[in-house]
C-alpha cells in the first residue's frame, strides 16, 4: 500500500484522539522514574518514557521503543542501538524525533507500514518486519507479533496484519511489547514471558477486564501496564492479583 500525504495527514487527524497531548507530558524520561529486572549477567533497566514510550536498557545495550514527544526526553539516555516502532498512529510514530535519536549504529525495525512513511535515509538504517516474522539484531532476538483489534466496532484502529507487537528475546529475559492491541488469540498464546507491556484504553485498545483477562492467560513474570490514559490501573493490579496467578504487577509513573 502506498501511503500519499492526505493518508498521512488523516492518520494524523485521527491520532489526535490517540495521542491526546503527548510531547508535553513527556519531559524528562528520568524524572519519570526506572525499574530493573535480573538478567544474564546483570539487570535489565526500565525507563518508562510516558504513555507507549519505553527505553530499555541491559549493559552497554540501548533500546527504544515508540519514541514520540521532545528529543529532550531522551537526552539523559546514551543513543539507541536499537527503535522499535510498532505503528504509524502518531502516539506511536514521529520522524522528526527518529531523524533526531537515529545515529549511525542505531538500526530500527518497524512494520512495514511505518517502513513505507520513512525518509530515505531511516530506511536505509531500518529493516520491516511483518506479523509472525522473527529477526536477530546484535544479538536480540525479535519476533514480530500481530497486533490488531477484535471487536468489530474498533476494527478501523488497528486492523488485522498491519501492526506489530514484539517479543524479545534480551540476555536471557523474554519481553512482549504488545502495542496498541486487543487481547487476541496470538496475544493469549505467548509463552515464556517475563516482562510485559500491555495497553488498556477504549477505544483505541482494550478494557481494563479484558487486559487482566489475557495476562492472567499468557502468565507473564511481570507486567506494566502502560498505554492506559485515564483507565484504572489500580483495577488491573486488583484483577491480576485476585486471580491467584504468579504475576507481579508494577505500576509506573507514565503521565
């Protein structure tokens, strides 16, 4: 699919009621606070950036996820070795920002929607990856998982075969970065996780019963919820907890 400006311009339009007012409410990624989680060989550093902005870090490894919002966010943080970008909907996806992050070591890997909307000079430093596709990157696993919505009223979000979620595979740590998605079957089925990221916001998303749901299904070790603007997460934590399932909940400062 070839994506002309007026596509463009659309999809921003309709991001303004995903992304709300994102650039200033993310500041300062440190301010924000960070968490860590055992590894190989050390620990693995979560900076919650805000809303679906991640930056990860495992010894001289730097990953961001979704970057948006004002490069100064990202100053306190060495420059990535590797971004994610899960879709194109601008809570998600800015080009100015990857064209101020991006240095020459850094490699991006994106769906091949986002792949599409990139200048020449990001896409020779990015590699697209459709739904079910598995790559390695200085040696992170990632496997691309679909990521779509469900009900049928919220089928014009995301639809099916078009965005990624990702697991990674990080010195010895299983990560599910889900995106913007509903608790789909493929979702359900992950195994082996460790550390996941799932959103909760209708209608963009999912509900918060339906994100307890699926967790409690797939069992992560740890889950953040994040994507979550105006929904509560106290409401998850309860859910996850009641169920007996051998989850920790980390709730973290997003906004």
């Amino acid at each position: 699919m070839k994506y002309t400006r007026r596509w463009v311009l659309t999809a921003g339009a309709m991001g303004l009621g995903i992304a709300g007012c994102i650039g200033p409410h993310i500041a300062s990624a440190k301010a924000q606070g960070s968490d860590t989680i055992p590894a190989d060989g050390g620990e693995i550093t979560v900076h919650p950036v805000g809303h679906a902005s991640i930056v990860l870090e495992a010894g001289d490894m730097t990953i961001y996820v979704d970057p948006v919002g004002e490069a100064s966010a990202y100053q306190a943080f060495s420059a990535p070795d590797l971004i994610l970008i899960t879709h194109e909907h601008p809570d998600h996806f800015n080009v100015d920002l990857l064209n101020a992050l991006a240095s020459n070591g850094t490699k991006i890997i994106a769906n091949p929607a986002v792949f599409e909307l990139l200048p020449e000079a990001l896409q020779g430093m990015a590699a697209q990856m459709a739904n079910g596709e598995r790559t390695e990157v200085a040696g992170i696993g990632i496997e691309a998982v679909p990521a779509y919505n469900t009900t049928q009223e919220r089928l014009r979000y995301h639809p099916q075969g078009r965005d990624n979620g990702y697991v990674l595979s990080l010195s010895g740590v299983r990560i599910y970065i889900a995106g913007d998605t509903e608790d789909t079957p493929e979702m359900r089925g992950l195994q082996d996780i460790d550390l996941a990221f799932v959103p909760m916001n209708l209608p963009f998303t999912m509900s918060v019963e339906q994100a307890a749901d699926a967790v409690i299904e797939f069992k992560p070790k740890v889950v953040y919820p994040y994507h979550y603007r105006g929904n509560d997460v106290d409401q998850f934590k309860s859910l996850v907890d009641q169920s007996g399932a051998e989850i920790e909940v980390r709730l973290a400062k997003w906004y």
